[in-house]
C-alpha cells in the first residue's frame, strides 16, 4: 500500500469507526467487532445487507466497503 492510499484509507477507517459507535450506542449492548472485515459485516447488517447504502453513509465507494468486507 503506497503513502498516498495509506492517507486516503485513515479518514475511512475514521468514518467506520464513528460509525460502529453511534450504532452501538443505539441498539447494541455488547462492544464492538475489533476487525474491519466483522465491523464492516456488522455495519452491513444495520444496512439490510445493501453495500451501497453503506458507503453512501461512510462517504466511500461501493468497492471500498466491499474490500472491507473481504478483509482486504
């Protein structure tokens, strides 16, 4: 992953996170998934499974949420 990716993705992972958070805080009673792929997976349950909304909601890309949720 080159410096410029690793930039882009921080903000990301920053966006995921404060997502978990506020989904937790209203409906779920036990922590958080620690991996991206289980966090991702989890934010796509809230979603009704649809990677689009998703990344609509993160402010990334379709392909971005699908990579998280492949674990790459």
């Amino acid at each position: 992953m080159s410096d410029h990716e690793q930039q882009q993705s921080a903000p990301r992972r920053g966006k995921i996170l404060e997502a978990l958070a506020q989904a937790e805080r209203k409906v779920f009673t036990r922590p958080a998934p620690k991996s991206a792929k289980a966090q991702v997976k989890f934010l796509l349950t809230r979603a009704k499974g649809s990677t689009q909304a998703l990344a609509e909601r993160l402010g990334v890309s379709a392909r971005t949420v699908q990579r998280y949720r492949a674990g790459s």
